[in-house]
C-alpha cells in the first residue's frame, strides 16, 4: 500500500520523540539515566539518546516539537510549528513572522493590537481616530502636535502663541490680523501707523495714500459719458477728472458714489499718481474692445449712471473733493456724446453750473462715440473765452486766441490763421503748396505758376517751374523742348545720346548715327582700317574681325587661325577637304580631327564578315581597306559571329552579338535549368522564378516544383479600389531607389508603386513621373480599376519582393484587361514583366521624381533587345528616370520582359556608366558596356 507524502514526513519527525520518552530494554545494552539508552559505543543524557553514532532530540516543554524539529521556543509549549497565530508580539508557529494576519493600519511591523497610539498623524491602534487623546486647540481635527500655525487668528499648533511667523516686517501687525498689515514685506505700512504726508505712500493701510492733504477742489470732474451710444451703458461709461492742486496726487482710496447711493472704493494693485494739471480717465469696463475703444486708467464697478438725472461724486475719506449733477437743473444728457466742462468753468464751484457744460464735438477713436478722454476738452460754442467778440459757433477758429477771428489781420509765415480763413500759412501764393523756407516744397512761394505740380517749360527766365531742381533742357520731365542729338565734332553725323534742347539749335540736329562724337574721323561711310581698334565707320563690328565671322583674329587675342576666310573660325565644322584645311582652327585636321563631321567610322573587320569590332575603331576621311563601316562584331576572328548571324541557343556561343544570355531563349532573364540556371521552362517567357503561380493552367509557373493548388507560395491579396493606395511592409530584403533604402511601399490601384508617400493620381502626365516629388516604378500608369475586376497580389521571397496585377480592367471598361508584373531585387534592380495588356495608353518605366527636367522617353523594347555586353538591365545607374509614355494604339509591351538596372551606384570616372549597372572599372572613363 502507497503511504502519501505528507504522512510519510509526519512520521519522520514524530518517531525520535516516541522512541525518547519511552523505555525499550533488546538485552544487548545497558543505560542509566530518565529514559536514556546507550548502545553500540553510545551515550547517556537525561532525555537524550546516543545510538550507533546517531543524533540527539529533545522536547523540553513537551508540546511535541523537539528544538532540531524546528520549535523555536521548546521552554513553552504554546509555541511551536502549526501553533495558530495570537497577536502577542510572539512567533507563535514559527514561521519567523510575528502576529502575522492582524491588522497594521500604520504600517510599522507592530499590529494594531499591540501598537500604540502616536501625535504622528496616523492611526497607529488601528480603531478608526488618529492621534486621539492629544490636544486639539483650534479643533480642526487635527493634533496639535501635527498641525501647522495659519494665518487665521487662532493658536493651531497649541505652542500658546497666534499666528506666529506672519508678521514678516516684524511691525506687530499680520496680514490675519482683524485690520491686517496691507504691506507685510513694509514695517512703514500698517493700521498702527499714522499717515506721512506727501511720502506717496499709504503708511496707515486704509487704501488712501497722503489723505492729509486733500481739499475741495483737488480733483475736479471734468468730462462725464453718461450715455454712450456705440456700446451699452453697463460697459461704455466713464467719466474723467483733472489734478488742479498743484502738487502731485494719488488716486488710490478715492470714493466714488452717486444718488443713487452706489459706491466704489478705488483699489489698485500699483499707486495710480496724477502730477498737476494731469487727466485721468475711469471706466465701468476697462477693455477697450468693450468700451467703445476708451482707454482707462482705472476701472470701477458698482456704479452705473443714470441717463436721466444723477450725480457722481469723489471723496477722500471724509473730504469731499468734486461733485456733479445732471438732469433736473443740471445739463441734458445726450446720446453718444459726453458732457465737457468748459475751461471756464474748470473748478469744483464752476462745474456746479449747467451753463459751463456742453456735449463733445470730437471722436477719440475711429466709430467711437464723441469724447476727449485723457486729452484737452473741446470749449464750448457759445461761449467767447477769448473776449475777441467771436463765439466757436460764429466762425472763431481759435477761441483761446484774441487774435485769431474771421478777418483779422493775418501775417505768413508765424503758423497762426488769424483771418481763420482755413488756408495754410506757409502757402502765401495760394497754390497749395507750402513754401520750402517752411517745411514744403514749394521753390517760390510768391509765384502761384512755380510749384511741384506745374510742368517744366522751355522760357526765356530758365524757370524752375516745377521745383526739382532742373530747369529748361536739363529736366528731362521739360514738356515742349525738342529731342535732338548734338554733333561735336561737326561731321554732320550726330551723338547717339538724345538731348532735350530748348535753344542753340545750330549745335544740335536728327541724325544718332556718329559712335565717337568727338573725332570727326569717325561716322558712318567712313574709310576703316583693319587691326588699328578704331570702329571708323560706326558699323558696330570689331576691328579684329576682318571677315566678318565674328571671330576676331587669332593674332590680336582671338580664335580665328585665318581672319580673311569666313568659313573657317573655331565655331566651324571640321569637314574632310583634299586640302588638310583646320576648319575649325583646334590645330588638327580631317582624320587627325576627331570632330571631323563627314568623315566616317571604319571598324578593324579582320574575318571579313562585313562587321567589325567595336575595340578599334578609327575616323577616316578615306577608305580603309580590310575594315568595315558597321561595327558590333563581337568575335571578329569568326566569320559566324556577328550582328546579322542566327543565334544558336545553349552552345555557349552569342552568334548574334546581342549580349543576351546563350542559355536563357524565352529572353525572361533566367537560364534555362538545363544549363545550370532556375528555368524550368525555357521556352515560356512567363515562366520562371518569381512568377505568379497559376492555380488553373496545370504549370509550375514560378519553377519551385508545385504546380496550380500544391504549390505553396503564399500570396497576399491587397484590397483596392478605385483610385486607391494600399501600403506592404518589407521583411526580407531593404530596396535601394534614388539614394534610398525602403522597406515599405505603396502598391497604388492606377497600376504604380510609389515610395515615400502615396499618389492615386490617374492623371497620366510625364511629368507627374519625373517632377512628381516621390520615386515611382510604373508598370502600367493608367486610369484602372481593381474592384471592377481583377486581383492585385504581393509575396516575398528570400531575395525580391513581387506584386501582381492579374486581369485588372481599365476604369469604365468592361473588355480592357491588364496583366503585368513587378520584380523588386535586393540589388536594386527590378524587372516589369507583361502579358495580356488591353489598354493602349499609359506610361511604364520608373522616376526619381526630383527633377524639373524631362529626362526624355526610352523605346522600352528597343532597349532590352540592345543591351549592351556586361549591363545589368535597361540604363546605365545614373539617370533621374527612364520611363515610355504610350498615347495611341502604338503600346509594344505586351508580351514583353523588362530588366531595369534602376538608379545604382555613383559614376566615379564620369563616363555615365555605374559599377552597379555594368561599368567594370568605374576609374577609367574609357571602359563601360559597349
């Protein structure tokens, strides 16, 4: 029978404690001792036990657990393995955890059973209060021992003092206070304090600053809006006052009320001063885009004006300072203008009179109401301030000026309208210019004819009629002089500088003919002299150019190696003549000239094949025996090889000199698996590696050995509608385009892939590919529709990454279907592979898409049927794109392969070509595909 393993370990530790407190006599040992046994070399001890070497266990306090067992106190036997937990402070299981499963509220290792409550905060007993039994003196629940002194008048911490550490300027007196300190950081400011006059500061805290000295008529009202029309009255009242005391005063504290028996206390964060004759303005609202565009020193609340009767009144305390009224017996209230006191009646008495009040005339902003906020009131109409006998109303211009009135005697020139005429006083000739003398620019103020606005005449005087400066001939703004050209030299022939002539006609005439009007040697049909510099006959032409090529002499620094021949000069074509002749004057000629334009091309044709090798070729002017006019033989010792031989397939041998793979006949790109290469079928260009596996048509497709549904390729269907993009992450390999490496592209639904960002343009233009400002591949740019019909499918393999457009018909087409493939290589090159194409327009090729230059169109067939020996695809690495745009029925693709190199590598040796793309030594311009 299985004993379980708990039982098993039970009995192991139980079994020394049954054999030590019992006797057990086998008649083969002898002991002494209380239950002790000795044998076999063993020992005594009182409860101990010796035995074939063996160890020793006791239970002292006889709970069962023997000190080896694990009791970690055997003096008492409540404590032992499997005890339960009490909370007393003991390891009662020993388990070396104390009073574990009882609550610590406070978290400090003692359970709320045993803790005790502390003055820290927490509830250290666990019964729910926290730091009971202290003193709480300002009863917040909060301790004292705990609570932190607050400005609030009360003893928070207990300590037996109030608000101690907020007194900061040490004056007796804190911010708490009942009258607090209104400055704490000042021991100059408090209510203790007594006020300092004209120290500009408010030293008894009661907002008034040098309230001591105010007196009636101090301040004084002197303009009031009490109903504005632009703005409502709520936000569009003000009212302004002036400092008539002499002295400089200050605002704060000041008391604003009215009848009403409102009343504002002003209360500014900064001392609001006011020097003497100073205005200020106070507002209901101090925002000027709510105002009516007031701008305000101060604004109050509180108050708001009747627009019928009403009064408004300023205090200092107890000092009544100026007060007003309006309505009743008072002044009327207009709509949209303020009330302004009159100078005259500029004091605290003299406003008190309706007669000294009239509405404003002015605007302080553009589509404000009428007003002079801040600035210099209007004087009344009506009123004659100057004593000239002359009212505002009556025509006086300047009623502060007893000599300013409607025709008075007025003198130019001291800024003063005295006849109030309107005029300027800088303008005495009345021609609305301002003298000169006087800031204008009027050159003669005493003659109405002579002014910036009049034109310049020819006169007998030379007037400067028109003020700039110039006068007669010498102004070329002079409205009736004639336009002649001076002969100096009198050879009849004149200047070919015009000139404006008022008089003295006879040194002047028609004719602009003469180059040089200071030698009377030189005019036109005069005899010229070769080589001496001078132009004599003024033909314009150099006189170091003999035969008119437009060269000048190479004897007098220029290029042209026989001045008295036009047909030779160094912009001439060198051109084969029996002569020798270095038409183009580069120091050769004829066959020495490899810019000879007739001469012909003559290839070495040593196996007189009639084609000769490309290595040797040489520019003659004559015939050469034993070489051939056509080049491109690559085997010149073979006469079977050449450009016009059939090729033979997979006999090593490129018969026809096209470069093209010997074992690879279908032209896909891929060798034949017959001879070493993946095709396993070189006779069907759509099949090979990288092909779209056909699940219907019985062929391996893509050469992996499954064929149709056992193939297992995985292609990913990508959902596109029209004029969509969709994007594929990369894992496998990182495509280098344009300087770039991506990993991510877009698979655009208009037959492109883009990189970079996406297009769904359908707008097939040139140069939407090559100015487009992302780089694409376009299999076929046109206006398509996959979810019309059609599937798009992408896959990876280890070293490309394909996308298959299968059937994919052309936008509002029913018959038009398209099917094309795309090939992206590590290595940069990619591949445009076609079958059945429906369509006839569209664009396919590839673009950096950073050029404003059309790179120009490649015959994409042309193109892959001449690739050079050693290319790596269609271009040579270093174009900004090579693209065909097809717009008519002419689309040859169909049915075509397509190998890009694509944009790969630099060009170090300049020759157009880059290592990437076929160049075989990129340090010597001379070797590249050919």
């Amino acid at each position: 029978m299985s004993v379980p393993r708990v039982a098993l370990l039970l009995s192991l530790v139980l079994l020394p404690v049954t054999l030590a407190c019992g006797d057990k006599d086998d008649g083969d040992d002898t002991g002494a001792g209380d239950g002790g046994a000795t044998g076999d070399g063993g020992g005594t001890a009182d409860g101990g036990g010796t035995g074939d070497g063996g160890t020793s266990r006791t239970d002292a306090d006889e709970d069962g657990y023997a000190a080896e067992a694990g009791d970690c106190d055997d003096g008492n036997p409540d404590i032992h393995p499997g005890a339960s937990e009490a909370c007393n402070g003991e390891d009662d299981d020993c388990d070396g955890k104390t009073d574990e499963g009882f609550d610590d509220t406070d978290g400090d290792g003692t359970a709320d059973c045993l803790d005790v409550e502390e003055c820290d905060g927490l509830d250290n007993d666990g019964d729910g209060w926290t730091d009971e039994d202290f003193g709480d003196v300002d009863g917040d629940g909060r301790a004292d021992c705990v609570d932190a002194e607050e400005c609030d008048g009360v003893d928070n911490d207990g300590d037996g003092r109030v608000d101690e550490g907020f007194d900061v300027d040490g004056d007796g007196v804190t911010p708490c206070d009942e009258e607090p300190d209104c400055d704490d950081e000042d021991a100059a400011r408090s209510p203790l304090l007594t006020e300092v006059s004209a120290d500009g500061i408010d030293n008894d805290c009661d907002l008034l600053i040098d309230e001591g000295a105010w007196g009636y008529g101090d301040l004084v009202i002197s303009e009031v809006l009490v109903n504005p029309y632009v703005t409502g009255d709520a936000e569009g009242e003000w009212f302004e006052v002036v400092n008539l005391s002499g002295r400089a005063v200050y605002l704060n504290g000041l008391t604003i009320s009215s009848d009403s028996g409102e009343e504002h206390v002003v209360d500014a964060d900064e001392a609001l001063p006011l020097g003497p004759g100073e205005l200020f303005v106070l507002a209901v609202d101090g925002d000027p885009d709510v105002n009516g565009q007031v701008v305000a020193g101060y604004d109050y609340d509180e108050i708001y004006l009747l627009n019928t009767t009403d009064s408004l009144a300023v205090s200092a305390g107890d000092v009544l300072l100026d007060d007003v009224s309006w309505g009743g017996s008072g002044p009327t209230v207009p709509s949209g203008a303020a009330l302004l006191v009159d100078d005259v009646y500029l004091t605290a008495d003299g406003n008190d009179d309706p007669d000294g009040w009239c509405p404003s005339r002015a605007q302080w902003a553009p589509g404000s109401d009428l007003g002079t906020p801040g600035d210099l009131n209007d004087l009344c109409s009506v009123i004659d301030h100057d004593g000239d006998g002359w009212f505002i109303d009556d025509g006086d211009c300047d009623d502060r000026d007893p000599d300013a009135w409607p025709g008075a005697p007025d003198a130019w020139y001291d800024g003063i309208d005295s006849d109030c005429a309107g005029n300027s006083d800088y303008d005495r000739d009345g021609d609305g210019y301002d003298s000169d003398d006087h800031g204008g620019d009027d050159c003669n103020d005493v003659d109405g004819s002579v002014n910036p606005g009049q034109d310049e005449v020819c006169d007998d005087r030379d007037t400067d009629e028109d003020c700039d400066g110039l006068a007669e001939g010498d102004d070329p703004g002079v409205v009736d002089a004639e336009t002649m050209y001076a002969d100096a030299d009198a050879d009849g022939y004149g200047s070919m500088e015009p000139s404006l002539v008022c008089e003295n006609f006879e040194d002047y005439g028609y004719d602009s003919s003469d180059c040089d009007d200071e030698d009377d040697r030189v005019y036109p049909g005069a005899l010229d002299t070769w080589y001496d510099g001078v132009d004599s006959d003024c033909a314009g032409d150099s006189d170091y150019d003999a035969d008119g090529d437009g060269h000048d002499s190479d004897a007098f620094g220029g290029g042209d190696c026989d001045d008295g021949d036009a047909a030779i000069n160094p912009d001439a074509d060198e051109v084969c003549d029996p002569g020798d002749v270095d038409e183009d004057c580069n120091g050769v000629a004829d066959d020495d000239d490899l810019g000879t334009v007739d001469a012909t091309t003559y290839y070495p044709d040593e196996d007189e094949d009639g084609w000769g090798s490309d290595a040797d070729a040489f520019v003659s002017c004559e015939p050469l025996s034993g070489w051939s006019e056509e080049g491109g033989d690559c085997d010149d010792a073979d006469p079977a090889i050449s450009p016009d031989a059939t090729e033979t397939w997979y006999d090593g041998v490129d018969e026809d000199c096209d470069g093209w793979d010997d074992y690879d006949a279908d032209r896909d790109g891929f060798a034949s698996d017959a001879h070493g290469g993946p095709d396993c079928d070189d006779e069907e260009r759509l099949v090979h590696p990288y092909a779209y596996e056909d699940d219907y048509d019985r062929i391996d497709n893509d050469c992996d050995g499954a064929t149709d549904g056992d193939d297992a390729g995985t292609y990913e269907a990508i959902t596109l509608s029209d004029d969509s993009a969709s994007s594929i992450s990369l894992s496998t390999i990182y495509f280098p385009f344009c300087g770039d490496e991506y990993t991510e592209l877009y698979v655009i639904s208009n037959g492109r892939l883009t990189f970079g960002t996406s297009s769904t343009s359908y707008s097939v233009s040139t140069s939407g590919m090559y100015a487009a400002g992302f780089p694409s591949i376009a299999g076929w740019w046109d206006d398509l529709n996959p979810s019309s019909g059609g599937s798009v499918y992408w896959t990876e393999h280890d070293d490309a990454v394909s996308v298959y457009f299968i059937d994919v018909l052309e936008y509002g087409s029913t018959t038009s279907y398209q099917t094309f493939s795309y090939h992206l290589f590590g290595d940069g090159t990619f591949v445009l592979e076609y079958d059945d194409m429906g369509s006839t327009t569209g664009l396919a090729g590839w673009a950096c898409g950073d050029s404003s230059t059309d790179p120009g169109e490649t015959d994409l067939t042309a193109a892959i049927a001449d690739l050079a020996e050693g290319q790596a695809g269609i271009g040579t690495g270093t174009e900004v794109g090579v693209y065909e745009y097809f717009a008519s029925a002419d689309s040859d693709v169909a049915g075509h392969t397509l190998w890009f190199c694509g944009r790969g590598g630099e060009d170090a040796d300049g020759d157009g070509w880059t290592e990437a793309c076929g160049d075989t030594d990129d340090d010597d311009d001379t070797v590249y595909p050919r």
